[in-house]
C-alpha cells in the first residue's frame, strides 16, 4: 500500500489533535467532527475485533476519521485514557460498504 506526503500529513495532524482532547472529549465534544464511535465487529471484516492480536482480543474497539472520508479511519481502543492505535484504514476497508 503506498500513500502519499498528504495522507501522512493529515494522520499526523489528526493524531496531533486528538492528543490533546480527553477520553470523554473524543466520544462526545468532538463526536461528529471526529465521528469516533466503538466497533460493532459483526459488521466488519474483522468479526472477531482484535482477536488475532492475542491478549487485545476483548478489548473494546473504536475508531475515528481523518478527514470526511478522504483518508479513511485509524482503529484502535482506549486503556486507561489513552487511544492506542492499532490499525490504520486509509481505504476504510474494515467497514465495507453495503449494497
């Protein structure tokens, strides 16, 4: 997968902002700009969440966009406070879109 300056550009901007908001900003103050929202596994690719990555398996899984989806959706999920990214969905191919 090759990406250009421009994607990297905006993760690192994203990733800058999101940084300075809390747990609870992130999920309600910023909800619609960010769109960030917890995984319903069963309607993604990935059915059984992080399980492939052993003890991550029953953490609970968010994700949040870059832009409007131009860059897609960085996944990952919260321990104590912090967002710990996991995947990065440029493509945003974990939620398919549905015919």
């Amino acid at each position: 997968m090759h990406r250009n300056t421009a994607y990297f550009a905006k993760l690192l901007d994203r990733l800058k902002l999101v940084s300075e908001l809390t747990w609870q900003e992130m999920r309600t103050t910023h909800r619609e700009s960010l769109r960030c929202h917890d995984h319903k596994w069963h309607e993604t690719t990935e059915p059984n969440g992080f399980g492939l990555l052993g003890q991550l398996a029953d953490c609970k899984g968010w994700q949040f966009e870059l832009t409007a989806n131009q860059y897609g959706r960085v996944h990952g999920f919260f321990l104590d406070e912090v967002f710990y990214v996991v995947w990065l969905d440029p493509d945003h191919k974990l939620y398919p879109a549905r015919n």
